[in-house]
C-alpha cells in the first residue's frame, strides 16, 4: 500500500515537522486520536458560546446554549430536533 504523503500547498509548517507529526498520529492510539478530536471540539464550542456570551450578555446559559445549537445545527435541523420554539419540544409531537 502506497504511503499518504502530507499535502504542503498552503501550510507554513515545513515538510520534515510535517513528517514527524504524521509520523506521531501513525504511532498513536486510536483512543488518543478520539480523545484529541473530542477536546478540539470542545474548545471550538467554548470558544463560541464565549463568543455567543459577548454578543448577549444578558442571555442565560440555557439561551445561550439555544443560540449555539442553532448556529451549529443550523435552522432547518434545529427546528427539527427542538420545535422553533427551541424549549424541548419536537417539531411535529
């Protein structure tokens, strides 16, 4: 099997560092790999609703996490799942 070869097309980060951080994921644990895209993820949706919380700062946590799950679901799909009054509900109960 031929060996994935890390693209360099717009990356600052010179070729041998690029190797050796392949070269790092290739030895690492699955679990690791899950944990590191776990904690990514959560640093993304805390440095949103930190984001959220400037624009509305008298928003509670409980608005504040209604207007995160619509920016990140999107409308269509928040509707879905939440009813368009966003308090629990499903759409079509």
């Amino acid at each position: 099997m031929a060996e994935l070869q890390p693209r360099h097309e717009k990356s600052d980060t010179p070729p041998e560092v690029m190797r050796v951080q392949y070269e790092i994921y290739r030895r690492m644990s699955s679990a690791r790999k899950f944990q590191l895209i776990f904690d990514t993820y959560e640093m993304g949706k805390d440095l949103a609703m930190a984001g959220l919380r400037m624009r509305y700062p008298r928003a509670t946590l409980k608005e504040l996490w209604r207007l995160w799950a619509r920016q990140h679901l999107g409308g269509e799909l928040y509707d879905k799942a939440y009813g368009t009054s966003g308090h629990g509900r499903k759409a079509r109960e």
